[in-house]
C-alpha cells in the first residue's frame, strides 16, 4: 500500500503515483484535441503523397536502368513507356491532392 508521506515537492507518494498513472490520458486529450483541428482530408492527402512518393521512386529506377551503357533499345522503349505510365498516375495523384488541399482551403 502507498504511504501517504508528503515529499520535498508537497506531493505525497499516493499522488505521484496517481500522477503517473493518469499522464497518458493527460496527453492523448492533448494528442485528440490536436487531431481535430486537422483538416479534415489531411490523412487522405497524406497518403497520396505516399503513393506520390512511390511512383517517383519507380521513376527513379527506370530511368536509372534507362541510363545503362549498350542497353537494348527496345528495353529503352519499354521503360520510357513505363514513365509515361508513371508520370499519368503521378499527374492524377497531383491532381486529387490539390482538390482537396483547395477543398479545405476553401
């Protein structure tokens, strides 16, 4: 059982120990109350900037292979096809991270 001796701070041993039991909800108010004053698409946006992310790493490798001295043109045509590709899903993830930054702008 905890003694209930006061410390140098004024705080007995059964209050700390309370204190310390009680931080984590003390902070995950804090953690909640800051979550709502997000947008409210910012995880999804968040997530597009992942999949951005991804498919500029994709780039970099076909471009990378691309690079490769005596590579076979047709293998050079198939990774510039494949950025083409990229580039589409790039200039589509772009497009719906800007409808919803103006959306919550707005």
């Amino acid at each position: 059982m905890l003694g209930s001796k006061a410390k140098s701070n004024g705080m007995s041993e059964a209050a700390a120990k309370l204190d310390m039991d009680f931080a984590g909800v003390r902070s995950l108010r804090a953690a909640m109350a800051e979550a709502d004053l997000t947008a409210p698409h910012d995880d999804l946006v968040r997530q597009l900037f992942y999949l951005l992310t991804a498919r500029f790493e994709d780039g970099a490798v076909a471009a990378a292979e691309g690079q490769a001295p005596g590579s076979d043109p047709a293998k050079r045509i198939a990774l510039a096809n494949r950025l083409r590709s990229l580039a589409e899903e790039v200039s589509i993830l772009t497009d719906a991270v800007i409808a919803l930054a103006g959306e919550q702008s707005a």
